[in-house]
C-alpha cells in the first residue's frame, strides 16, 4: 500500500504538488492521472525518497522508503526508460542493480525473458529501440519481485502488442495482491487497465474513485440537434426546460432534457429536425472538461484557424 | 512474492550498504569501455614518459647545464607521467558520479540505495581500489624502465640526497635504486597521487552533477590555477604554489634536494601527502553533503 498524506512539493513559489492526499491499495491497479506537468512525475520521485517533500509525507506499507532494508525487494520503479548508460549492456544494468540489494544474479535472467529481451541482454542498451529500453525499464521494476509497483507513462513507446503486453502484465500483478500505481496522461488508457483512479491536476487531488464511478457521474449527456430554424429550436428547448449552446455548422447542443423530450417538444411546436443525435462524451472528453482549469500549458488556437 | 526460495535465504535480515553497493558499483565500473580506455592511457602514459624524459635526458646529459644536473631527480623524473594521467584519472573519478546524473541511472541508483552516503563510499572504494592497482603497477613499472634506460646512457648509481657538489664533481648521470632510502615511497606516492586527484574529481562531481562543468572546474584548478599562481608577486606565490595539486605531486614524487624547487618552498614528502589527502577528504565531504541535500 502506497499512502500520501498532505505531500507538497514547492519550488520557489510553484507547487508542482500541493497538500496531496490518497491511497494506492493492494491488488488493484490505481491509475495516476493528471495533465502534463500536474505533479504525477514529481509525487512518484517522492513516493521513491529521490525528491524531498516540501511538507507531509509518503508511505509504502506504513514505512518511509528510507526505512526499507531492501528497496528493490519491495517497491520497483519504472521513472524514465531512458535511463540507463548507453554503453552498458541491458545484462550489465540490470545485474548492477540486482547486486545492489542482494538479489541473486539468475534473477536477472528471469526478468529479462520476462519482458522478452533475452536475446539482446548483451547488446548495449543505447541501441536499444524505446520499445526495447521500455522494457528493460520494466524488467528493472519487475528485479526484486516487489509487492509495490510504480510505473510512471509505461505505454510511451510501445507498439500496439506492446501496449497490450503491459496492460496485461499490470493487471496480473495486481491480481497477485500486487499494489500497482501507474501514471498516464491518458484517461482512455486508465479506463482500459485501472479500477482505481487519483485525478490530479496542478499538483493538486481532483478526484480519487473508481474508474466506473469516475465515468458516470462525470458524463454528462448531450444531444446534438439540427433545424433550418435554429433560432425557433433554441426558443423550443428553452420553454422545454433544456440548456443550450451553439455547436458547429449551425448546429445546437442541448443538455438536461433527453433527445425525446427534445423531438416531441420540436413536434408539438411544427418544428422540422434535420438531425438529432444523443452524444456519448468519450472519457477524454471528461477528463479534459476536469482538468481544463487545471492544465499548466494551455494551447491557444492559432490566429484565423476556425472561426 | 515468490517468498522462501533463493532471495530471502540469500540476505535474509541486513540491508543494503556499502558490502553489496561496492559490488555493484564495482559492475558499473567495469561493464563500459570508457574504463578500460581510461586505465590504459594511465599505464601507457605513466611507462612512456617515463621511457622519453629519461631517454632526453640521458642523451644530453653531457651538454646540459650544471643546474640543470643539480635539479636531475631520477624518481621524479620516472613518475613524470602522473601529469598527463591526473587528467584521465580526474575525468574517471568525475564520470563515475556525473555521468548517473548525465544517462538518469542516478535515479535507479538512489531508489536502490536510499542511504546516499553509502553510495558515495561504495564508489571512492571501487575507483580508489581499481586506480590503486593500476597506477601503482605502472608507477613501479615507469620507475624500473626509466632506470634502465638511464643506465643505457652511462647513468651509475647515486645515494639519494647526495650533495650538489657530489654530483657536479661526480659528472655523472645519476640512477638510484629501488631500496635506497626513499624511493620506493616516492614511486609508490607518484600512484598514489592519481588516487588522490581521482577523488578531487569524483567530489567535483558530485557538486556540480554536469560532465563539461566538473571537467572545466578539475581543469581550472590544476592547470590554470598554477600558470595564473605563477604571475603573482613572489611574496604571496610562495604562499599559494606549493600547496597546489600538482605540485604537491611533485612534492610527493621527490626524493633528492628540494632547496631548487619553487625557491626551496615544495613540501617535504609527508606534508604533501597529508594535504592532497585532506583537499580529496573535504571535496569528496562537500559533495556529497550536497548531494544527499538535494533532489535527485
């Protein structure tokens, strides 16, 4: 179990994570989520005793990570896939790592036919693909066989199989009674591996539930309605008790009433529809709509595209 | 998870420290080439210089000058190689901090070993440990090839610490021997040496954490800080000269007169030794407060 009480972390005045509070429990796959730049890299450095926090604290399994006798038999990280000397063979990484704490040499090849680089062990990691170095990443989490995994954006790179191969082996470790925290900047792919969710957006705790709950009681339904009278339309839905909003190409989005409400209240005012269409927000759609207040680095659409 | 089986019974209570952080330490060293180059250069250039000045030497002996017989110091002389490899050895003690911090492994590092400290002692032993063996065999190695080369030019052998006037009247190209009083020390201080200045660069290191920043600054302090030493006033370069790095090596490698050096300012033998070892001591302290301080 991973737990974060009031974890801050200042530098200067930003607060890349700020009074942080949750819980990452044991046999579930937690997802991290948050924008790029809302603190999921920086609280996952803390978690692992790299960066000092500012104020409050972390703990895996009720000890801070300095307490651990041996770290790597207990939490195993994947930070940065890159992270490994180029001219070092992926043997060689992981066996410095391995004699570190005390974890017998043949476990390295475990983990490395594991993630199925086997064949490659001797070639020198700064060869490697991001794919591959992805890997090795992971069998460097997977070396100390820990109850406690972090893994921070560990689809970035990965092809298709890849992805598949990790959402799978996330899964089954927690399925082991394994606690499994696993950032993304992507709220599709927490849907497709996480049960359980931590939202955080400029470093500070949006929302932690479950991915279900997440989804229902964020989604808001829309029904996009067309008519070659949208002004009368607006004035329908208005006296129908909906709430509107103009859409593209004359279109209008209508929220509150459901796409019946809306076809019979267009009806009994002699009102032709072109087009009327429930729409299903996807999950980015609510995640961005979350953390849109929340998001450091705001793109602002170019001058004269759109309209 | 798989709990019973090799792991546990491998370590079961203890923790990690410096036993299993030297041996992984020690896997790093090894497993990439710039090592090996490094160590390579150190022999190749401590045993060819050693080979070329005395071969000079040796050639013009009988034109050149009485002071530059009386400055001749054989030991010094077998060890002047240790100027070109302080370079090397300063760069390896550099990189084996900087570049962690360069690739990112520091952070798998640091998560394996949340004691910092023991990370910074596990790497002084590994490179103290690797530089010790190779720089002593080369520096034993320099002394015996320089002496057999001096030998090949008609050297004969002289006591060390033998007047000026002994010598001069003496005409002779000097050689000692390995068991005269102090030479051993001074060849095995010349390796010694490199170890030292290693560990300026590895403290260095963990200061600044950049490669070109930290070989700059190991730079500037033993190569530019001794030309710039010289242009001061005599009155205030005396005062700072001998206690430079290189020059404390070439205090340490110095077995005859010191009344010709720096106007008979260079360090006894001893002196020199006890300071290079406090300036390594308190680099190696500084940067590592430093780094346990900060984030990774």
């Amino acid at each position: 179990m991973i737990k974060a009480t009031a974890l801050s972390k200042h530098y200067g005045a930003t607060r890349a994570v700020d009074d942080l509070t949750f819980e990452a429990r044991d046999g579930v796959v937690t997802g991290f989520l948050g924008p790029n730049g809302a603190g999921k890299s920086t609280t996952m450095r803390m978690i692992l005793g790299l960066d000092h926090p500012s104020a409050g604290s972390v703990t895996i399994g009720e000890r801070p990570y300095q307490s651990l006798r041996w770290p790597l038999r207990e939490v195993g990280a994947l930070l940065d896939a890159s992270s490994v000397h180029p001219g070092r063979s992926a043997r060689n990484h992981l066996l410095s790592l391995a004699q570190s704490n005390a974890i017998p040499p043949s476990r390295v090849d475990e983990v490395l036919d594991i993630v199925g680089l086997t064949k490659v062990a001797s070639r020198k990691a700064g060869k490697f693909s991001l794919g591959m170095s992805q890997r090795l990443g992971i069998a460097g989490a997977l070396l100390g066989d820990p109850g406690v995994l972090l893994f921070d954006e560990p689809i970035n790179g990965l092809d298709p199989e890849g992805i598949l191969w990790v959402r799978n082996l996330l899964k089954s470790l927690a399925t082991e009674g394994r606690t499994i925290l696993v950032s993304s900047h992507l709220m599709s792919e927490m849907a497709q591996t996480a049960t359980e969710l931590i939202v955080i957006g400029k470093g500070r705790l949006i929302a932690q539930t479950s991915v279900d709950d997440f989804i229902t009681s964020n989604t808001v339904a829309t029904v996009l309605v067309r008519s070659p009278e949208p002004t009368r339309l607006a004035s329908v839905i208005d006296a129908a008790g909906g709430s509107w909003q103009p859409g593209e190409d004359g279109s209008i989005l209508v929220t509150k009433i459901n796409a019946s409400a809306i076809g019979d209240a267009a009806a009994a005012a002699g009102l032709a529809l072109h087009e009327l269409s429930p729409q299903n927000a996807s999950l980015e759609e609510v995640f961005m709509d979350l953390t849109s207040d929340a998001t450091e680095y705001h793109a602002t659409a170019l001058p004269g595209a759109g309209s | 998870m798989n709990d019973g089986n090799s792991q546990e019974s491998v370590a079961r209570g203890g923790r990690v420290g410096i036993r299993t952080l030297a041996v992984s330490e020690a896997t790093k060293f090894r497993s990439i080439r710039s090592t090996w180059i490094s160590l390579a250069i150190i022999v190749v250039a401590g045993i060819g210089f050693s080979a070329l000045f005395s071969f000079l030497i040796g050639r013009s002996w009988t034109g050149s000058s009485q002071l530059e017989h009386a400055q001749f110091d054989p030991v010094r002389i077998s060890q002047s190689g240790i100027f070109i490899s302080q370079f090397v050895a300063g760069i390896l003690g550099a990189l084996i901090v900087t570049s962690e911090y360069s690739t990112g492994t520091i952070r798998a590092t640091l998560a394996a070993a949340p004691r910092r400290l023991s990370v910074v002692g596990a790497k002084v032993i590994v490179i103290s440990a690797a530089l010790l063996v190779v720089t002593e065999v080369t520096a034993f190695i320099a002394f015996f090839v320089g002496r057999s080369v001096l030998i090949n030019y008609g050297g004969t052998v002289v006591p060390p610490g033998a007047s000026l006037i002994e010598r001069i009247a003496r005409h002779a190209l000097p050689v000692v021997n390995i068991s005269s009083p102090g030479v051993a020390r001074a060849v095995f201080l010349g390796g010694l040496y490199l170890v030292l200045v290693s560990l300026l660069g590895l403290g260095f290191g963990l200061l600044l954490r950049h490669t070109t920043g930290t070989i700059a600054l190991y730079v500037v302090i033993l190569l530019i800080v001794p030309l710039l030493a010289q242009l001061l006033p005599q009155g205030i370069s005396s005062h700072i000269v001998p206690y430079l790095p290189s020059n404390l090596g070439l205090a340490m490698t110095t077995v005859g007169s010191r009344s010709t050096d720096f106007a008979g300012q260079l360090l006894s033998t001893g002196a020199a030794t006890f300071t290079l070892a406090l300036y390594a001591i308190a680099a190696v302290g500084i940067g590592a407060t430093a780094m346990i301080r900060r984030d990774a």
